[in-house]
C-alpha cells in the first residue's frame, strides 16, 4: 500500500539524574563530594532510506520514544549515554512541525538525519557544585526533560523523469512499455491513483527511474481533484516528459491541454514552471487523415523551442528515440542548488526569555525554556537546592516581572509541573 502522508509524535530520552555522594575511605574521614553527572538522554533520529518507499508503516506505529540517559554515580563516574532512537523513512520526505508548520528537514539523500527531538542532558553531579563555601554540597541536578512534538510526514516521490499529462492520456501505458512495472491500465479516467515508479533500462546499462503520477485536472493548484497530491510529486523530478493524446478520440485538444496544465504548474510552484518538459505526442496510431492535431502541436512546439517525439505507447512506435533523448537530457543535467546540510537538528525559533500568562483559574504561569529546565532539573526536597534554586530565580529577576503583571500576595505560580505560592 503506498502511503504518502503520517502523523507521528516523539519524545527524545530524558538525561540521567546527577549523583549526591561523598567519598568514603579509609583514613579520609572527610571525604569531599564525587558525584557523577547523568548520562544525555537519547536523540529521536529520522533516517532516509531508499529500502523504503512508502510511509505505511506509520499507520500502526505512531508513538516514538527514545530511552532516558544513566544516572551517574560515585566517584565522579558519568552516566551511560542513552542510544538515539532512529527511524527510517524513505527518500524525499518532509518533515514539518505540526504546531508551526514549520519545516524541520528534507530528506532526500540516503543516509541522510535529522534530528527531530534533542535528549535532554544530564544533570550535573553534586562535586560541580562545590565552593570555598560549602565545601559539601548535597545536591545534584536532575536530568533535563527530552523534547516532546506531533511531526507530519510527507513523502515527495524520487525519480529522474515524471510522466506529466491529464488523465487516460496514456501515461501508464508508457510505464508499462519501457519498464517492469505493471500499473494499471484503462479506458476511463483516474485508473493510477498514487505513483508508480519504474526503472527503465538502456543499452550499454543505462538506466534512470521513472514515476508514473496521478493525472492532474483543472483547478488541481488549489487542491482540486487529486491536487496538491499529484503537484507534490513532481517537484522532485529533473525532467518531465508531457504526455499529450493527439488522437483527439476524446475530443481534447493537445495544445489546449499542454497550457492548461502547465498554467496549473506556474499558479502551484514557479520552480515547477521552469522544470525542463519534452512532449510525448501519444496515439498516433489512431490518427484519422483528416486529423491535423499533430501537425499543429509540431509546429506550436517549434515555436516554443520544445521538443516533440510522436509516439505510440502501445506498439512502441517512436519509443526508443524518446528514451534515448530523455537519457541525453538526464546526462547534462545540472542539480540546483541544495542548502540541506547532511544532517539536520531542529532549532525552535526564537522566544522570549519568559512569558508570563494567566491560567483560567487566575494562576500565572511563567514558560520559557530556562526557567522550566531549572524547576524540571531542581530536586526540591533538597534544603541546599532549594537556596541555589531562590538564588537563581532572584538573578533572573522573575519577582519583578511577576509584579509587572499584577501578582499579588499568595497567588498561585506555575512553571512546567510545579506550583508555588508568592510571597513578597
């Protein structure tokens, strides 16, 4: 089944719990602090794959959870680094925050990642915390919490060439000729519902994919008929070969469909505009004598500087030269552009530094990434972490901006999931 489209939601791995702990030998009867510092949470990792070429298995699977890191221990020995959780998807998948829409990565390249959840730290062990004046610190830093968000996937098809044409034009029957694919085929509109990709072989082991793809209608730019489903898909392609029904059994006109579908190309994507097409003039094997569609198409073309090989897809009449060419097209191309770094680690964008907002039952909540890792890290049944937390809060000034907003005595605060009472 091929799927091109997933809603999934993951959470990378919570760092380790540094360590409160003190040295205890013989003949050291004041052993100073030597805890160790939590492992790093582990990474959910998305990993392209050209093994895998559809997105089904995510319909099963929507939960993806990587695994907290260790706890340290004494003698400052470190936490065990938790394993990043990857999960592969195929070539040329977007990957979106579904909350901001926003773009996280692009992976079209085999072995590329992106990192979509960051683990979180460690927490640092109590003998970081040590100092001329508490020279025994008990306290240790919890593990900052792992990322959490709902992604979108969406799958771009990967292929050299893209069969571009309206619906019963033929463009299956192409596919089937020139390659070992088998979609279906018939004389009513709609037949290939999702792409369909096929290598398609040459003399002297020349080769190059080709993608069969859902017939676009009019209006397909503002997601009519199979829309925005079809468009996706050859945005990805070096070349498209445009497939016109020269026939006229139908009653279509080749030159009118040829502007309509490429006006539908030009509202979509200005980038798809300007992708290199040839013409494939199919069913020229029903052309009647007094038919003169091909001749205008040639000679519409012509003055367009576009390239036309009359065929028939059924026969194979004219097929070999076309193939020929689109592998010379294929040879010269030249690849735009591609800011994509191998690797990518999603950044939030910018906030400010804290927030505060009213909650419906009148508490103020303060967000901000700072002071929620700073409650989530604070083990608060700890005296000395709970005077390095006030320290700390003080510093960033949280009692004036909680006044600025009208807080009064024993209002409730809360900041990620804890309560606190004000008092001035």
């Amino acid at each position: 089944m091929f799927i091109d489209r997933a809603r999934i939601f993951v959470q990378s791995g919570k760092g380790g719990d540094g360590m409160s702990s003190f040295r205890h030998e013989k003949f050291v009867p004041k052993g100073g602090p030597n805890g160790g510092d939590g492992g790093q949470g582990g990474n959910v990792v998305l990993v392209a794959d050209r093994n895998v070429n559809t997105l089904v298995d995510f319909r099963f699977r929507r939960l993806f959870k990587a695994k907290p890191g260790g706890k340290g221990e004494g003698s400052n020995k470190y936490g065990r680094n938790a394993e990043d959780l990857l999960i592969t998807v195929p070539l040329g998948t977007i990957v979106k925050d579904e909350e901001t829409g926003q773009i996280m990565a692009d992976l079209s390249r085999d072995g590329q990642q992106a990192i979509v959840a960051k683990g979180g730290r460690g927490g640092r062990g109590n003998w970081h915390f040590r100092t001329s004046a508490n020279r025994t610190p008990t306290f240790a830093e919890r593990g900052e919490p792992g990322e959490e968000r709902w992604l979108r996937l969406e799958l771009k098809v990967l292929a050299d060439v893209g069969l571009l044409g309206y619906p019963s034009v033929g463009k299956s029957s192409i596919l089937r000729k020139v390659s070992a694919a088998q979609p279906e085929v018939a004389a009513y509109h709609f037949t290939t519902l999702n792409p369909i990709l096929g290598v398609v072989d040459l003399p002297d082991h020349r080769s190059f994919v080709m993608a069969d793809i859902p017939g676009l209608i009019d209006g397909a730019s503002e997601g009519v008929g199979l829309g925005h489903d079809f468009l996706r898909h050859i945005e990805r392609t070096k070349i498209l070969i445009h497939v016109l029904d020269v026939s006229g059994m139908e009653g279509r006109d080749p030159i009118e469909d040829y502007e309509k579908i490429n006006a539908e190309l030009a509202k979509y994507s200005e980038k798809l505009s300007r992708k290199l097409q040839i013409v494939a003039a199919n069913k020229i094997d029903l052309l009647t004598d007094d038919s003169d569609n091909l001749e205008r198409l040639m000679d519409y073309m012509a003055a367009k500087g576009i390239e036309v090989y009359p065929i028939c897809a059924v026969s194979g009449d004219g097929m070999d030269k076309l193939l020929e060419r689109v592998w010379t097209l294929l040879e010269e191309y030249v690849e735009e552009a591609d800011e994509t770094t191998e690797e990518v680690v999603y950044k939030a964008q910018n906030k400010p530094d804290f927030e505060v907002t009213r909650d419906t039952d009148g508490a103020f909540v303060i967000t901000g990434a700072r002071i929620e890792n700073l409650v989530a890290m604070t083990n608060f049944d700890d005296d000395q972490s709970l005077r390095r937390f006030q320290r700390i809060w003080r510093y960033m000034e949280l009692d004036k901006l909680l006044q600025e907003h009208g807080i009064q005595d024993g209002n409730t605060v809360r900041i990620y999931a804890m309560e606190f009472e004000y008092h001035k």
